[in-house]
C-alpha cells in the first residue's frame, strides 16, 4: 500500500495589519507538540534563541509558548521582512501584501538539494522536503494549505508548483509548463475580487504533481470543489465577477473583430458585472490578461475555434442575465422588446435558434405518464430560471476547463507516484454572511478537524508507542460544531434540504425551523438582537462566531434542472456548446 505523509502549510494574516484576529493565536497555542524529533535535527535553529523576541524560526523552541509569544515571534519576524516560521514540520506564513523578491530562480536554486534544516524557513524548504522525501521514501506527499480568506494561500499554491517544475524541468518536456499556465486559466474562471481579497480561490482544488521514477515529473491531475456559482448573478459592494470575464471584456474593448464576434459591451453594460460597482483591480491590466489566458490556452492545446466557442459562452451567460421579463395578467413571465434583441445574440453566441432560446426563457416542461406538457413560467419563476441557466452554461464549461487540463497533462503510468497540494478556501467572515459563506467555513471545519487529528492526536500516540515522554496537550475539538452543521436528523444541512422540498418552503420558514429544532444547541447562535431573530442565525465556529443573513437560501441550495436547454443545446453549430453538455448530469453547488 502507498504511504503518505502530510506536510502542513498555515497561512495567516498578521494583526499587524488587520487590528486583533481572535481565534488564529489560540489555535497555534500548543504546536509545540508536533514533531519535536525534527528540532533535534535542526541545532542550528535551536542555538539561535529561544526567546520569542528573537524572531526564533522554529517556534517549538521558544520559552512562552502562548498567545503572546507567538504574536510576538511572529511580529519580530514579520517586521525583518521574515514571512516564513516553522512549527515543527508546519511552516507558518504571515501575507506581507507586497513582493519581497524571494522567490526568483537565485532563491530556488539555493533550496534545491538542501535539508530544511540547514536553511531559512521557506515554502521551497517546504516543497523540496516534501520532493526529497518522495524520492528517498518512495511514500506520496500532501501539502495542505490551510488559512483565512487573504491569508495567502493561492499564492502559496502557485510557489509550490513554481518550485517543482523548476527543479525538475527538462528541455525534453512540455509538461511543466502545462502545469504552470493551468493554474493561470484556473484563476481567471474561478477567482475572483472580494471584499478582502483581490484575487480569491472561490472554488477548492487538489492538484497531483505526478513523478516517474527519475523524480521528473510525468504530468498532473486536478480535482476540482465547490465552484462558487452564485457569484455569477450577485456580488457585494467592492467585489468583482469571475476575473475572465473582465479581461474577456476589456480585450475584446481593444480588438474591434473580437468584439464584434462576441457581441460584447463595456462591463457596465452587464447586469452580472455593474451591480458592484467595481469593475478593475489596482495595478492590474485586464487587456494583458487577456492576453495570457488565451496563450495558456493554446499552450494546454485548446483551439482557437475552440476558445473562441468558449469566450462566446461567457458572452452568452452575460447576455442572459441581461433578460428582465415583463409579468402578464396570468403572472406568466413574457419576454420584453429589448429582451428579444437580447435572445438573438444569446442564439448566435450558443449557435441555436431564436425560437429555442425564448422556449428555454419561458417554459417548463413536465412527463406524465410518458406525456410532455409545456408550463409557462411564472414571472417570478422565469427571472429565477435565467439564473440557472447562466450558472448551467458556466458549471460545464468550468468542468470542460478541469478535464481539458488533465487530458492535457494526463501523467499516464506515472500516477502513482505524486506530491499533492491542497487549495481549499479559507474561513470567511463578512459584514454579511450568506449560503456561500456557510458552505466554505463547513468545508474548513472539517479541514481544521482533521488538521488537530494529524497534529495532535496521530504524534501523541506515535510518542506514546515510541515510549517518548510529553506532557499531554489538550486541544479545541470541534466535533460539537460540525454535528451541528451535518449530523442527522437535525442539523443546518439536514432542515435546509428538506425545506427546499415542500412547495410552500421560504426562507423564513427554514429560519424558523432552525429556532425550533437548534435553539439547545450549544454552538447554535440566535442572538442578542432579538429584532434579528427573523433575519438571521449564528454558528459558533472554530475560528470565532459567524452570524448568517437567511435571504436566499432556499435559492442557493436549490440545483434548477435544464434539461430541456441542454437538448437545445446538443444541437448547436458550435463545437464548443456541443463538447460541453457532455457535461449535462453535473451536480452544480451553490
């Protein structure tokens, strides 16, 4: 059987720059337990002081392992432009939120074939551990990237891999820079500007870097999770859509022919792009984005018909959510003049007829016994329904991307053998929490579970059996919190899936169902607003309190069926349109 040992990365935001973060300071309070064998490698670390107003690089040797010394250790550090701190084998990394210049080829080369013990603490130290060990050990390697959402961690991704194909990279193969130009189509369809982060993972990903037994790699394969679909059709105030759609805009602003194919207009034409009224990034040039994307593109041997299909889409989906709709005395949704103008694009740019588009806009279909009856949409139901359609058009065409990768850079035999890197979201905390937020700080609670498993539970009981002696740590188990979320009968999962069941289910209902059935529970928070009670609910995470605005989550949690688009569009004279309703069962999230 494969062995696999992990190596974990924690990202985190410093208080130096966001006043007080509670919870991250007490979660690193006793990593001190973690490999305490690796310290006995590493003299040098330990002779360089164990006070933490030293800036000690491994913080399992400092004299105050609390809250304070920690912060302190890490601000000393911080300060001296030292983002990188061990913890034993965990390798902290405080976001300096400007290029420090240490992460050119001179650095790289410098950490190549050297131990972690013999250099600074750096996320290279990190990934050539993790690559020597797979080569000595012949055991698969996890580096698991855990933090907020800012922290830092898609940035660490990119490091990681950046240093891997460096030190593997052979003039023979075109592989590794497959791998490096994936990661820059990943970004533009699935990161995007939030509030806290100009360019967030809104989605979560596990990449195999795969190795044939030179240590070269063979090639890589990428999972994909959770791709946030309710930010198609609404941001907050301040943040951004997908970032492809704005560089597909602004290149097609400075191409009069891509314009004119795409049938696009300025961003703020867009009701998917206008709402938040942030349409740039400081000191980033959507034009030449643009321009990157499409030759990572051609480097991952999409096409240019094929990547023309694919912009076209992208135009389609904004087109779409440009439809209004106009409500009749039956309440059936009808289209409206400027909305037929609209359906013609959206029929050239998918390649299917007008007739179908209006069809697919405004009707429904039932089987009864063998027997398809037409519904016509309500008004309320048919501005819903093009939500659903855009969000269809953009899940398969994200999935058709992932599988195009892994075509592309298919390790073949070499599978088995592979350093792997997970990516997943980071804890979120907003001025308003909704469904998305809840689904990324459940994915990290199961994270953070597993991580106290690994860093406290698995060493003390190999200290145990080795006969090592320790003190016993005692750690936040958020067992209690996840049961919360996830354990049947009654949990926050459960009563939403089964309120987006009844006809006559709201938001409202969902709410007051979560009051009657959770209000005992210990992490269950209604709040000291007694006039909030209606609108909202609070989860005592690990990482601290998280109240949820309950508007529109019935919506989000509901996966609008499009078959008959989907018939519509295996028709199309498109290429591109065809390929991707080979994707038509796909379970989109949220």
């Amino acid at each position: 059987s494969k062995g696999c040992v992990l190596i974990l990365l924690l990202a985190l935001r410093f208080a130096v720059k966001n006043s007080r973060r509670e919870g991250w300071a007490s979660r690193l309070h006793s990593l001190h337990a973690t490999n305490m064998a690796s310290i006995l490698d590493r003299p040098r670390l330990v002779t360089e002081g164990a006070s933490p107003r030293d800036g000690v690089p491994d913080m399992t040797v400092i004299s105050e392992i609390d809250e304070y010394g920690i912060n302190t250790n890490l601000k000393v550090r911080y300060r001296n432009d030292r983002i990188y701190t061990y913890t034993g084998t965990i390798l902290v990394a405080v976001n300096p939120y400007y290029q420090l210049g240490i992460y050119e080829s001179d650095t790289i080369n410098k950490y190549s074939g050297n131990k972690m013990a013999d250099m600074p603490p750096h996320v290279f130290a990190t990934a050539e551990a993790s690559l020597r060990y797979l080569q000595d050990e012949r055991r698969n390697q996890s580096c698991i990237i855990s933090g907020e959402s800012g922290a830092g961690k898609t940035e660490t991704t990119k490091f990681i891999l950046q240093y891997l194909c460096a030190v593997t990279w052979s003039e023979t193969k075109w592989v590794e820079q497959q791998i490096l130009e994936a990661n820059t189509v990943l970004e533009a369809f699935g990161n995007a500007k939030t509030i806290r982060n100009d360019n967030s993972s809104r989605f979560g990903k596990f990449i195999q870097v795969c190795f044939d037994n030179h240590t070269q790699i063979g090639g890589c394969i990428i999972q994909d999770y959770l791709l946030e679909l309710s930010r198609l059709s609404f941001q907050s105030l301040d943040e951004r859509n997908y970032h492809v759609f704005y560089q597909m805009i602004a290149g097609a602003m400075a191409s009069p022919e891509l314009r004119r194919d795409l049938m696009l207009e300025p961003a703020s034409s867009f009701q998917y792009l206008n709402q938040s009224g942030c349409y740039t990034l400081e000191g980033v040039d959507d034009t030449k984005m643009f321009d990157q994307l499409r030759l990572a593109l051609q480097v991952l041997n999409v096409s240019t018909e094929l990547s023309l299909g694919l912009f076209s889409v992208l135009s389609a989906v904004l087109w779409i959510g440009n439809l209004s709709f106009k409500e009749m005395e039956s309440e059936a949704g009808q289209l409206t003049t400027a909305d037929l103008a609209i359906v013609k694009k959206i029929a050239g740019l998918l390649g299917i007829t007008e007739a179908k588009v209006r069809k697919v806009c405004t009707i429904r279909q039932i089987s009864v016994k063998g027997t398809v009856t037409d519904i016509a949409l309500k008004y309320h139901e048919a501005r819903e329904n093009r939500h659903a359609m855009a969000k269809a058009l953009y899940s398969r065409t994200f999935t058709w991307l992932v599988n195009k990768i892994n075509s592309c850079t298919n390790p073949g035999t070499n599978a088995t053998r592979f350093i792997g890197v997970l990516d997943i979201f980071g804890f979120e905390n907003f001025r308003v929490n909704s469904f998305e937020q809840l689904c990324i700080n459940y994915t990290n609670e199961k994270l953070h579970k597993f991580f106290n498993h690994y860093v406290f539970s698995l060493e003390q009981q190999a200290y145990k059996e080795e006969g090592i002696k320790y003190s016993h740590i005692s750690f936040t188990d958020n067992t209690v919190c996840l049961e919360l979320i996830e354990k049947p009968p009654k949990c926050v999962l459960r009563l939403l899936d089964e309120e987006c069941r009844f006809p006559r289910g709201t938001d409202q209902s969902f709410l007051e169902k979560l009051h009657h059935e959770l209000s005992s529970h210990s992490h269950f928070v209604k709040g000291e607003d007694k006039r909030r009670w209606g609108q909202e609910f609070g989860v005592q995470h690990y990482a601290g309190t998280v109240t949820y605005t309950i508007e529109n989550f019935l919506e989000k949690n509901k996966d609008v069926q499009q078959d008959l688009f989907f018939d519509f569009l295996e028709e199309s004279t498109s290429d591109f349109v065809r390929e991707i309703t080979k994707y038509r069962d796909l379970l989109t999230e949220y």
